[in-house]
C-alpha cells in the first residue's frame, strides 16, 4: 500500500502548475474589445527574503501555493475578494489568487 501511494505521488509530481485545479475559481472576462480584467505588475517584492509572490488555488494563505511569480511579472486581474486578486498571467495562459500588497502599476 505504501508502495502504492508513493508511485502515485511520484507520478502525479511532475504536473505542469497549469493542469492544477483551483480551489475556488473565478472567471476571465475580456472579449479582446472591451477589458474586464485590468493589468497590473508584481512589484515590491524584497529580493533578500523569499524573493517571490505565492500564487495560491484560493484567496487566502489556508488555499494550497499553486506557482510562485517575482517582480517585473505582469498579470491580469479578474476578480477580488478581500485583499485577494484573481490573476492570470504567462503563456501558457495559467491563473490563481495572489495577494494584493504586492500589485502595483494598475492600468487597464
């Protein structure tokens, strides 16, 4: 049984951050037209601590970190619930919740 499980934890390892599920989900509203989500950079980030943003599956600390983004990274914000941001961002096209301190130089 030990064996068992450890394989399938080996296995499912090496996941692309993108085929993770999140927790609480939020939807991307743009239509190339009109944007729904606004733009926005990761920034403020000290380079001396952990140098990165936890990009979680839900708005919160509790929620599992799903990837990490550094300074200079751009985002698109799509959603909101306390200081939390729905995000999506890179190519491919990957999406989670990120704190809001650490977003700056909004434009829409």
């Amino acid at each position: 049984m030990k064996l068992t499980i450890a394989l399938i934890t080996l296995l499912f390892s090496g996941l692309p951050l993108e085929a993770q599920q999140l927790e609480i989900e939020f939807t991307i509203t743009e239509d190339g037209q009109a944007a729904g989500c606004t733009g926005a950079t990761v920034m403020g980030l000290d380079p001396n601590g952990d140098g990165f943003l936890s990009v979680r599956a839900g708005p919160g600390t509790q929620f599992r970190k799903i990837d990490e983004l550094y300074n200079g990274v751009g985002v698109r914000t799509c959603a909101k619930q306390g200081s939390w941001w729905g995000v999506y961002y890179g190519k491919p096209r990957r999406k989670g919740w990120v704190h809001g301190n650490w977003l700056g130089n909004w434009a829409g």
